[in-house]
C-alpha cells in the first residue's frame, strides 16, 4: 500500500526529468529510490560531533596528560 504526498520541486529538479525517461520508469519511482536511498545511508556512521567522528582518534598520542582538563596548571595561559 502507499500513501500520496505532494511535494513542491525547483525547477531545476524536475529538468531533470530525463533520467526517468532514461531509466524506462516515472518520475515518482525515479524521487521514491532517491529518498529510500537517502534515508538507508548512515549519517556519519551515527556520529554528529567533531569528538564522534574523530572517536578513533582519540587517545592514540603517547606521552601525553591523560585529561589536561584535571590539571590546573595546563590551563594557566589558557585564553591570554
């Protein structure tokens, strides 16, 4: 079963309207595999901040202070 929605394009978009021609298909079944594509891929892996795209990153220098945060005295220029 589907449902209609109606929806309004620029008119950009629908110039483009030979790749369904190109396809053999319509327009509809050309916007329908555009959005179920769109909505199966992943959004970064799930991952929307710098911290979270760069996860795998994180802790991979050696020598370095654990957490800077903890130690007041990294933070004495902090801002100058």
């Amino acid at each position: 079963m589907m449902t209609t929605v109606s929806l309004r394009l620029p008119d950009h978009v629908l110039e483009r309207e030979k790749v369904s021609q190109d396809r053999g298909t319509t327009k509809s079944a050309v916007v329908r595999a555009c959005l179920e594509e769109s909505l199966a891929a992943p959004v970064h892996g799930g991952k929307e901040t710098c911290y979270g795209l760069a996860t795998d990153l994180a802790g991979t220098l050696k020598g370095l202070p654990r957490d800077l945060a903890t130690n007041s005295k990294h933070m004495d220029a902090f801002g100058r």
